[in-house]
C-alpha cells in the first residue's frame, strides 16, 4: 500500500474483505481498489505508471500476449513490469512440460479467448501433482499415477472425465494454469516475442529461485 500506488483486480473491495473472511484472513488489510474488471481487461485502467507489479497472475492469462501487451500500454516509457511467478518445477505443475512459444502464439490466435483451452483445464484437473516446494527440491514429486504398463490410474482417469464435463458444462471462467515456466523457459519465451515484436518490451531480465522456494521473478523493460 502506498499514495501512488493502484489497485486492479477482478473484485471490487468490497468482494476482496468477503473472500478474505472465506479463508479467515484479515479483511481489514484488503486495500481500495482502484480499477476493477470481472474479465480481468487491463483496457479498463486509464492512467500510465512507472511500473506494474503482478504475483502469480500471468500464468492464469488465457492469452499470454495480449495480456503482457495490455501491460505494457499503460507503462510510461521506460516503464517496467515486475513478475512474480511459480517454477513449474517446485509446484504442481511439476509433471506437466513448460510451455513453448508455438502454444503462446497459438493461443493469441484463438477465437475463444474468454475461457481457457480444454488442455488446459484436464492438465489442471487430472495431471497436476501436491504444491510442497520443499519436497520438490528434495525430489519427492508424489505419487506415481501410472501402472506397470505405462497406462493412467482409474484416479486420473476420473480426473479428466471430470474435468471435462466441467468444461462441456460450465458457461463461467474455469481458473487454471494455463502457463508453466522455469526462469530459463521464460526468458527465452519473453525474448522471442520481444524479437518478433509481439509485445511493447525491449529486454527481460529473469532471477533464478532460491532454495526451498517455489517462485521466481522476472522483469520486463518497456
């Protein structure tokens, strides 16, 4: 929180206290918020600013473009957008692989950019493992959900039947990662589509994880 700090979010501060009560948090830590989209639409904040500052949101994106995009056309020159987002391999996404710039242009490319792919949410359903950071780093990735013969458990099997019928049948935004990344994965994504002129940055620089944490950070300069 500070004077010349603002807030976007797809709640309003009213919704935020509520939710932090759900989970039996403070409510009275929740700040104004400034701008809001139910959508998550960045073309709602009319002002530029110096930097912007997102934790363990970009990988939600359903267009990855787009939304880095969005960023930075409310960045002052030189401005920069400061990431903070979960390695792929110290979090649940640990078996599933990282994603490459052919799935990112793909998915700019969709028609459909108000839900994420069926993909997306079966991977998140049914192939996704436990989130101890430390168990990861200690090589404990849970169980193994496949027999003798290669073939997936009836568990996951359920899974992703389950994660289907969840997409066939749902109308709403189904909330997954749709994007996994180590620090070396990202950087080399987010140069590609700085070298290819799909987003308004010139260079990226990435920070390697520390041990026993989960996360990495990232910078992005207009």
């Amino acid at each position: 929180m500070g004077q010349r700090v603002k807030y976007f979010d797809v709640l309003d501060r009213q919704g935020l206290k509520d939710q932090a009560r759900k989970h039996n948090l403070p409510p009275e830590n929740v700040p104004e918020i400034n701008f809001v989209s139910a959508s998550g639409d960045l073309s709602v904040v009319d002002e530029k600013f110096d930097a912007v500052l997102s934790s363990h949101c970009i990988e939600h994106q359903i267009d990855l473009v787009d939304h880095i995009s969005k960023v930075g056309n409310i960045l002052k020159d030189n401005g920069v957008y400061f990431l903070i987002i979960p390695d792929q391999r110290y979090c649940f996404d640990h078996f599933l692989n990282p994603s490459n710039i052919a799935e990112i242009l793909d998915a700019n490319k969709r028609e459909n950019n108000n839900q994420h792919a069926l993909a997306k949410v079966i991977e998140h359903r049914a192939l996704t493992t436990h989130n101890d950071a430390l168990r990861h780093w200690l090589d404990d990735h849970g169980g193994n959900e496949r027999d003798n013969k290669g073939m997936f458990t009836e568990k996951v099997l359920d899974h992703i039947l389950s994660a289907t019928n969840e997409y066939n049948n749902c109308e709403e935004y189904i909330d997954v990662h749709a994007w996994q990344f180590t620090p070396e994965t990202f950087g080399v994504n987010m140069t590609l589509l700085i070298k290819l002129n799909y987003i308004p940055f010139r260079r990226v620089h990435v920070h390697t994880v520390p041990f026993g944490r989960q996360e990495f950070t990232a910078v992005l300069y207009k």
